[in-house]
C-alpha cells in the first residue's frame, strides 16, 4: 500500500479525521507564535465539528503576517493564550487522524508548543501523538500538471472555493476538501 492509502482505507472504515490549519505570526516555529486554529471533523458521512479560535501570542502580529492572515492585534487582544488553546484543541481532535496540507508546518509549530507547555506542565505529551497525513505530497503525485500545489491554488484547481482565505477554519475546510478530492482521484487511478 502506498503511504497515503492508509488514510484512505481508515476513512472507509468509519474512522473520524480532522484536517486543521493554523495561523501564526511568522514561519519559524522557535520564535513565531500560533495566532488562529480552525479543525473541522469529518468521516464518511460528513462534517461532525468544527473549532475555531483565535489565540493571543503574546507578541504583536508583524505586519507582513496580518497582510496574509488578516488578523490584527486587536481582534487577539484578550484571547486565549496558547496555555489555554492548545489543549483545547487537543480536546478536539482527541485520537482522530490529523489530516494537513504541508503537515510539517503545522504539526511542527503545535509540535513545538507541546513540546514547551509539556515541560511546563500544561500538555498531556511533548508531540502530537495522533496519525497524520499530509496531502501535499499526494497532490503533487496526482497532480503533476498543476505548476503550484499550495493550498489556496490546489483549490481553485480543483474548483473548491475559499471563503476566507488564509482564515485557519476555512483552510481546513479546503484541506477536507483536497482529502476527498485526492481520494476520488487516487481510485480513479489504480
């Protein structure tokens, strides 16, 4: 079996997935800090939840960064900081299969973040430890002919509309999306 095709399998048996997205203040998980989570939990019979918050950081939002997320330091001001958010959204996504577009992005800023707020007493486990799969990759094999495979223009390509893009909930509503996609494409060609 091809390394995606678990995924596939576990879905058609029932299992729940959550394909998640956040927003952050910069790309480098060491100094920048998670800003928006959005989850939306899904099986084969459909949407089962969605979470969504914004978390305070605990520094501002660099403008290059709200330019891309929108969000500015006034709508994060008096959310949750991330002691608070984050377990919350391991609340959420319990043991289901983690479904992300360029996985080690995100999982490696919650990664990170699990890994301080376990030293400090505030996480269950230094490192998610649900199974991921990542659906870039998959869309690159199956995709060749697109010349981008970011998530907002593998989107278009497959005709999935964004609503607020660059919003954590609404990029993991397109990551569910892809993931069916992907999946309808993947049986067409075996």
């Amino acid at each position: 079996m091809e390394s995606f095709d678990w995924a596939f399998a576990a879905f058609e048996q029932g299992a729940v997935l959550t394909a998640f997205d956040i927003e952050t203040t910069g790309l480098d998980a060491q100094r920048d800090r998670i800003a928006e989570f959005g989850a939306v939990q899904f099986d084969r019979h459909g949407v089962i939840a969605r979470y969504t918050t914004l978390v305070n950081p605990g520094i501002s939002m660099p403008p290059e960064a709200g330019r891309v997320n929108n969000i500015t330091d006034e709508m994060l001001a008096g959310k949750p900081p991330i002691e608070e958010a984050l377990p919350d959204f391991l609340k959420f996504v319990k043991n289901s299969i983690i479904i992300a577009h360029n996985a080690p992005f995100d999982c490696g800023f919650v990664n990170c973040n699990l890994e301080r707020l376990y030293d400090e007493g505030y996480a269950p486990f230094p490192a998610l430890p649900n199974r991921i799969a990542d659906t870039l990759p998959l869309a690159r094999r199956l995709f060749m002919e697109l010349k981008r495979h970011n998530l907002q223009d593998l989107s278009s390509a497959l005709g999935i509309r964004a609503e607020a893009a660059h919003r954590a909930l609404d990029d993991a509503r397109l990551c569910m999306e892809i993931f069916l996609q992907l999946k309808k494409a993947a049986e067409g060609k075996q």
